[in-house]
C-alpha cells in the first residue's frame, strides 16, 4: 500500500466525470487500498479517486469518531437511490485545504454501489454518513464543495485562493 498524492484545487482531473468501474482486478484492488491508506493519512473522513488523479468511480469512506466504530465503506460505482430533507452542515475537502463552508446537503439519503469485489449494495444513512455519501459522490461527478456554495461566497473563496498563490502559501 501507499499514500498517494492528493490532488488541490484547481487540478482538472477534480472536474472531470468519472468513469464507471467495469472489471475488479488487481489495480482496482490496490487502488482502494492505496486511497484508503491515503484518506487515513491525510486524516479525511473519505476520499474519491478523482482525489488522488484517478477519474474513475470509487470512493472509500469511514467516519469512525472515538465514540463509534464504523466499517470501512468502499463505493464503486455509486447512484442515489434517494435524497429527503435537507441539513445544513459545516465541511471540509482535502482537495481544498484549510477551508470550509457551510453546504446544504439531503439530510437522509439511499445510495445502491458495488463493494470492492462487485457485489451490489445499498445503504441508506443520515447525518455525517449522508453527507460524507454526497460529498464524495459529488467528486465522481466533477463536482468540488465550492460548487455547492453561493456565488459571492465562491468569488471571495476564488479571491483568497489566488491571494494565497501569489504570496506562496
């Protein structure tokens, strides 16, 4: 395993679409691996292939709190089954380090994926897992947090982000 390099805004590859999963072989394999051993590295509470220069349809996600222990969850392939209600929630990206925005996200959702071995399965979730499930499922479909935030809040996101280039942060 290995930790891969993360791609940061404004890397292309982070608004490309990715492509579906067709085989489960070894680089498949290796793939969810190295991501998750990356996502724990970072730390994040998930990561989507696009993450780390990969335009394919895989995401891991585990947001295990010290309280509460969850299984790993490897998405290959994830559609929505649902959204209902809507949260307001407070997030992060490793792709757009050291910000966060308040983003309107469906409060309960159902998602249908393949495991990492191809088997189909559904889940529904609520709360972090919901969003955590959008968030990453956002960067499948070239979508980063930005995109989801208003468009003055993204201007001066924009503004900071190049004041930040130019001074070398």
């Amino acid at each position: 395993m290995a930790v891969l390099e993360i791609r940061k805004y404004p890397d292309k590859v982070l608004k490309q679409k990715a492509a579906p999963v067709a085989s489960f072989g070894e680089d498949v394999q290796r793939l969810v691996d190295d991501m998750t051993e990356t996502m724990y590295a970072a730390p994040g509470v998930g990561l989507a292939a696009p993450q780390v220069g990969v335009a394919k349809r895989i995401a891991v996600i585990d947001i295990s709190t010290k309280g509460a222990q969850m299984p790993l969850l490897v998405l290959i392939n994830p559609v929505f089954l649902r959204k209902e209600g809507v949260i307001e929630f407070e997030e992060g990206c490793l792709s757009l380090p050291e910000y966060t925005a308040k983003v309107e996200r469906a409060e309960k959702v159902a998602v249908r994926f393949l495991d990492r071995k191809g088997k189909q399965m559904e889940i529904e979730a609520e709360g972090l897992l919901a969003v955590a499930l959008q968030h990453e499922i956002d960067h499948l479909d070239g979508f980063l947090l930005i995109d989801r935030i208003s468009p003055i809040k993204r201007e001066f996101f924009k503004k900071k982000f190049a004041k930040a280039r130019k001074s070398g942060k």
